[in-house]
C-alpha cells in the first residue's frame, strides 16, 4: 500500500514537471514573438494556437478545479451539492506548482494580449481567445488571472 501511495506520488510528480516545462515553452514563445522588432517569420500561426490550447486546457482542468471548487468533479460520483455548499467545504492551500502554473498562465495571457496589438490573427484564433478571457470572470478566487483577461478582453475589443 505504502508503494503505491510513493509509486502515483512519482508519476503525479512527473506529470507536473512535464506541465511546468510546457509553460514554461509557450511563455517563451511567446515572449519572442513580442519582443521589439522581431520579422514576420517569428508570428508562427500553429505555435500561436498551440499555446492559445495549452493555456485553455488547463486553466479549465487544472487551474479553476483547483481554485474554485464548484469546477470539479467528484470522483467517487455523490451527491450534487450547491455551489454556495462546495465552495464551504474547499481549502485554500494550494501545492507549489499549481501556483507556479498559475503565475505562468497569467504571464501568458498577459503576453496574448501584447500580441494582440502586434499581429493579425485568424478569426477562429480570436475566438479562442476572446472565450479564454471572457471565462475567468465566472471563476473565484483567480484574481490576477481576471486582471490579465481584463487586458486580453480590451485587447481583442480592440482588435
């Protein structure tokens, strides 16, 4: 029992990493795409909506399930409760690397909306985004990530 418990610590603990790594590739991306004065060649479409993906998916199932808890699942399947009896029922700590995926998402989305005012995107990649902006405001407990979806909404107003 006891290394099973040490054995799904280590693959959660892998996963992670992974998860860490990845945003750490699109911050980085991302950065260089908004960095002064790059050529055209640098605003890859596919890596754009890649990113635009990556953020998506997990801020809908690793961010918000962790922050408010009326966005999880109950593994064992009980019984529906309010969302007033979830967020009663949730604590406020969160692991070290769910913060450090938060700060990253925010840095992301951030970046977005600087990349907003630079280059033209697809419709459908504004659509993507404008939705990734828009959905925070119904989440609690993710404040910094609401002032950054503030800019990417004004931003993709603007666009």
């Amino acid at each position: 029992n006891n290394d099973t418990e040490d054995e799904e610590r280590l693959w959660r603990d892998l996963i992670m990493e992974r998860v860490t790594k990845s945003a750490d590739a699109c911050l980085t991306a991302i950065n260089i795409m908004t960095s002064p004065n790059m050529p055209k060649a640098v605003y890859i479409e596919d890596v754009i909506e890649r990113v635009i993906q990556y953020t998506k998916f997990h801020l809908q199932n690793t961010l918000y399930p962790q922050y408010d808890p009326v966005y999880r699942v109950d593994p064992h399947g009980g019984g529906v409760l309010s969302s007033k009896a979830k967020r009663a029922k949730c604590s406020t700590h969160k692991q070290r690397v769910i913060v450090m995926l938060y700060n990253r998402v925010c840095d992301i989305v951030s970046s977005l909306s600087e990349l907003l005012e630079i280059q033209l995107l697809t419709d459908t990649t504004i659509l993507q985004v404008s939705s990734m902006g828009i959905t925070p405001f119904f989440v609690e407990n993710v404040s910094e990530l609401q002032l950054c979806a503030i800019k990417l909404v004004t931003a993709v107003s603007n666009f």
